[in-house]
C-alpha cells in the first residue's frame, strides 16, 4: 500500500481551505484517509499553516511521500528539510 501525505479540500465554493492527510494513493482525493495531521487555508493573510510537524516526519520515516504542495508546507511550518524533500 502506497502513502501519500497530501491536501483534502474542505470549505464551500470559491472559498477552499485544507485538510493535510496521510491517505491511500489509491482513495480519491476527498475520500478515506488514514490521519489528519493539520490544516492549511490560503485564504487568510498571510496564509494559515498548521501541520503537526512531528507527525508527518513520522509518516515520512515509514514510507509516506508528501506531495509537492505538502513538501513546501512543511518547510513553512518549520520542518527539517531533509525529512519535507525525501523523494
């Protein structure tokens, strides 16, 4: 089975926020996830950010990859960067 640390989208029309989830590559994107793991809106300024930073290094050291948008995330929320760019 394949993780993905990736962004669920949530909130209503022409206003999206996001969930940051550790997800099935499989399931859809706003589909079953495994965990929440924080939350990211675009909309505020400047941009609102909160990932449990600890977790998701958790899930990059048992296989997960995080997408790219996920990966520059973790750089703004204060994530080592070599755990936020394994490949």
């Amino acid at each position: 089975m394949a993780v993905h640390i990736r962004l669920r989208r949530t909130g209503t029309t022409r206003k999206p926020a996001y969930r940051v989830v550790v997800a099935d590559s499989r399931a859809a994107r706003d589909g079953k996830f495994i965990e929440v793991i924080g939350h990211y809106n675009p909309l505020t300024n400047p941009p609102t950010v909160k990932i449990q930073v600890e977790r998701a290094q958790e899930w990059i050291k048992k296989g997960a990859q995080p997408s790219n948008t996920v990966k520059n995330l973790l750089k703004r929320a204060g994530s080592a960067p070599a755990a936020a760019t394994k490949a």
